[in-house]
C-alpha cells in the first residue's frame, strides 16, 4: 500500500542537486499558476465578455422597443377606437380597396350591403391562406370584423374553399 512519509519525500527532496531543486520548484509553481489561470481566470473573462455580450443585445433591444412605442401607441388607440381608415370611407368601399390589393376582387362572385355597417360577400372558390390573410388585414389594419361565416372545403390537395361570410364594422 502506497503511503505519503512526509519525511521520506523531504529526504529525497535534499538528495536532489540545487538545480533539480529549483527545477523541481519551479515545475510546481508553473503548474499551480497555469491551474489558476485555467480554472479562476478564465471562465471568470469569459462569463465577464458574455455578460458584456448580453448587456448590449438587451440594450438594442430596449432601444428597438423605445423606437417602436409610439407606433404601438398609435395602433392600440386605433384599435380602440374601431378602425383605423376615415369615417368617410364605407364599409363597401374598404372591402373593395382591400379586395382588390389583395387580388381577390376577381373571385368573388357577389357583394351585397346590408347598410353602412354590414356586407355580405360570396366567393365560391378561394385559397385558403389568401382568404385569412385577407380576413386578418380586414380585422387588425382596417377594424372590420367576421360576424359570420360558412366555409366548406372543394379541394384536399389545394386548399380551397368555398365561402360565405357576413362582416361589420
């Protein structure tokens, strides 16, 4: 069994020439510096630059959000409010304009108004993502909404769909 006799390696440490001594102590040194460094150091500069690194995303980020609050502001009132377009222009109107940005004016088969207020739209073939995407502008931008709606789907391989739907104002 293997045993630490302080004074055995004492004993062979004073056997050793001067210059192995000094070899010897500077090889532990070395050593013991090299350990600090590894292990104290360096994951202390690294996590400091990592820090660092994440100090300034957040940074850009909360200047990002400060540069976009008064247009948040803006949307969140308009929200509120109903709808962002004029009072003047009428529903009619707006589902047509937008309609036709979104190139949807030549599917649909018949608009009818229902007052200033209500429309009542028929598409008898519509893809189905054009269609949200459609409706989602209507609903965030514009401040119409869905009171009613009856799809049914023509196509599995293509999504489309056939739609009936009621929107207000």
């Amino acid at each position: 069994m293997l045993k630490l006799n302080k004074n055995e390696i004492l004993h062979r440490f004073y056997t050793l020439s001067a210059r192995e001594r000094f070899l010897s102590i500077l090889t532990v040194v070395i050593v013991f510096l090299y350990s600090l460094y590894t292990f104290i150091y360096v994951p202390t500069v690294s996590n400091k630059v990592l820090l660092a690194q994440k100090i300034e995303l957040q940074s850009q980020v909360f200047q990002y959000l400060k540069s976009i609050r008064t247009e948040v502001l803006q949307l969140r009132n308009n929200q509120r409010s109903g709808a962002t377009t004029s009072p003047i222009d009428s529903l009619m109107t707006i589902v047509e304009t937008t309609s036709i940005q979104m190139q949807i004016k030549p599917l649909i088969n018949s608009i009818t108004s229902e007052g200033d207020n209500k429309v009542n739209i028929r598409i008898d073939a519509i893809d189905f993502d054009m269609l949200i995407a459609w409706l989602v502008e209507l609903e965030t931008i514009q401040g119409i909404s869905v009171l009613q709606i009856n799809c049914a789907l023509l196509a599995q391989e293509k999504p489309s769909v056939s739609v009936q739907m009621m929107l207000a104002r």
